[in-house]
C-alpha cells in the first residue's frame, strides 16, 4: 500500500467561551487536519496541535515540516499493514531540534494518525483492531479554568451536576489556596481533584502551596515549575506529598528518561499530539510502567472528534491511566468535525468506538468550512 496524496489543512474553530490557563489565552482553536491517500483511493484523517510553549511548534512549522519532510518520506514508499506503527516509526521517526522547535511532535501525530486512519479503512479494519481495548469505557476529566472565585464555584457546580467525578483546577499566580478551598467547598469530599500549575512556580511557591493545600485532599499536581528544570522538579519532589505530573516537561523519549535518571516525577501526562503519535506515545506508556510511574492520558485544549477518538482508543487500549482528558467536544468548540458527538456523557463517561479506521465520521464540508489554508500534494 502506498500513500498517493496529502492534504493540510489549518483550521481555526471558535471556542464556545474564552479558554484560559497561564501559558495561553485564546479564543479558537488552531488545529490543523491531514488528509492522506492511498493508491486504492482510501482516504484517512489525522490531527496535530501546534503549541509553541509546548513543542515550540506553531501552525507554520507544522506546515513546513509535514511538507518538506514527512510528505517526501512517506509518498511512494510502501507501508505495511500489519507491523503499521513500526513502519511508520522507521518512514516517519519522531525528529527534535536545536532550535525554537523543540521536537515536531504535533507535525508528526497528524501524519502517523492519517496514515493509521486510511490503511486501517482500506483494511477494513478499526483502530481498536490495533490497539485492542482492556477497559470497557473511560471516565473522563472535567476542567475548571481560570475565573473569579465566584465562576469557579459555579463551574464546580455545574460538573458536579453532570456527574463528573475527576476535576482537574488550572492554577497560576494567584489565591490557589482559596480558589481550591472553595472548589473543594463545592465538590464535597469525593471528588477526585488535582490541579495544573502550567509552569506558574518556582520551587519554594510550589512548596508552599502545596503545603497549604494539603487539608483539601489533592491528587496530583502538573507541571508546577519551568518545563525541563529536572532537579528543582526531583527537590520539589522530596519537598511535597503530593504526586507530581509531568506535562509541558514530557515532549520527548529523552524528556521521559531524565524525569526517570533524576526520580524528578510521579505520573506521565501523555498526549498524542504533544508526544508525536500514537507509537511513540505506547513507547511512552511502556516506559513509565517499567519504571514504576503512572499516566494519564491528557489533550489540547480544541482538539476536534478526530485526536478524540484517537486518545479513546489509546486510553481503552491501556486501560490503566490514572486519569483521562479530552472529548469536550462542542462543550468548547461551536462545532466539531464529526457525524456523531464524540462528546463525553453523564459521570464523564466515554463508549468504546467501534468503526472503521479510527471510528470517526468526518464531514469534510465542515472541514471545509474552518479551514483557514489548504496545502495538496499527490504523486
Ligand atoms: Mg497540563
């Protein structure tokens, strides 16, 4: 089987309300959609998130990289459908960089998934064929972003409401200690709560706070210092009983092995398009687990139907994640992309997918519709 087509296509859907968090405020979401060909006319579907604050990446690297590189190395070549991931790792292997580019993990995510997508349909096969399913449904996160301590309280209600019963808080700067008190005030005792710092801290601030959170029953926190800062995060670590979430400091396979060499982390937050694909994410997975941490299966904020069911079907697939984010679906975006809502239900709960390919019906006059640029290419 051989790919015969690529298209591009940066989308920018607007947000149902303004995201915020401390690293990024935005009001639509910069995604952009690959479309591969096969030469039997099969068509896929995959999906990146450029992030600068995460991969440095950004919409134009995206484009350049998966023009330049991805699309050279993978058109003509033959790719074999039953060791799929492993040929596309040697075709399309995840690259960093010295530069502002961190890694182009996202550029990376798009392709593999597009390819994934196309060759299984053309198979007649789902993802959940490759990646077979060991739960038999997720329960997915709610999020409480930033806000005046009287919308978050409200916003707790309203999750509260829905059943949820996993609630990440973004933090910053500011009154995190009364923002939790009164999230937590809200939520009653058994609701399960971890917060996200995105970076905010330095060691002695998160210290202290977490210290001071303590009475509210935290489960986790994320990414509370600079991305990449091993051994404040490894002190922090000695410092705090609370479990320590690496996120924006978890890009790539090197990433993973010092948080291992300096004992600097407790959980993996994996993300398909910040770690560069569904391969290099299961090697992630396996990593952790041999070296005795957890994970959660995290998302971009602004993900469309698409990274949504391919994280459903990796999460399923693991079936151990700690926690599991994402399918906010049109809970953020005023349309996603898909046929049917992908969108998590009562309790937070997420259905296995079933379909073929990665069991999502895209519909590309929608597609058309948010497209901001279209790129083709074909043999
Ligand atoms: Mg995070």
């Amino acid at each position: 089987m051989k790919v015969v087509g690529l298209t591009i296509q940066p989308l920018r859907i607007p947000f149902v309300e303004r995201f915020q968090h401390s690293l990024k405020d935005r009001a639509a979401s910069d995604t952009v959609v690959v479309r591969v060909q096969l030469e039997d006319g099969t068509y896929g579907y995959g999906e990146g998130l450029p992030r600068p604050y995460v991969t440095g990446e950004t919409v134009e690297t995206l484009v350049t990289h998966v023009s330049e590189q991805l699309w050279p190395a993978l058109v003509d070549q033959k790719i074999f459908g039953d060791e799929l991931l492993a040929n596309l790792s040697e075709l399309i292997p995840t690259s960093t960089d010295d530069g502002p580019v961190r890694a182009h993990n996202s550029a990376r995510c798009a392709v593999e998934v597009a390819v994934v997508d196309a060759v299984l349909r053309s198979r007649a096969m789902g993802l959940h064929d490759l990646l077979p399913p060991t739960a038999d449904s997720l329960t997915y996160s709610g999020v409480i972003t930033a806000g005046d301590l009287e919308s978050v309280a409200r916003r707790a209600r309203q999750l509260m409401r829905v059943g949820l019963s996993h609630i990440k808080v973004k933090v910053g700067l500011e009154d995190t200690v009364e923002r939790i008190a009164a999230i937590r005030k809200e939520l009653g005792p058994d609701s399960v709560l971890r917060i996200d710092a995105n970076a905010a801290w330095t060691v002695d601030q998160a210290a202290e706070v977490l210290q001071a959170l303590e009475p509210y029953n935290v489960a986790s926190c994320e990414e509370p210092l600079a991305p990449q800062s091993w051994s404040d995060l490894a002190e922090l670590r000695q410092r705090v009983s609370t479990p320590l979430i690496a996120d924006e400091s978890l890009v790539t396979a090197s990433d993973a092995q010092q948080l291992v060499a300096h004992e600097a982390i407790d959980l993996f937050n994996i993300r398909l398009s910040k770690c560069g694909g569904i391969g290099p994410c299961l090697e992630l997975a396996a990593y952790a687990r041999e070296h005795g941490l957890g994970y959660q299966v995290g998302a971009h904020v602004g993900e469309t139907a698409l990274l949504s069911a391919v994280g459903r079907h990796f999460a399923a697939h693991l079936g151990d994640a700690r926690f599991v984010e994402g399918s906010y679906g049109t809970l953020l975006l005023t349309e996603d992309l898909s046929r049917t809502s992908l969108r998590f239900g009562h309790q937070g709960k997420g259905t296995l997918l079933k379909g073929p390919g990665l069991g999502v019906d895209i519909l590309e006059e929608r597609l058309e519709g948010y497209a901001v640029g279209r790129l083709e290419f074909s043999a």
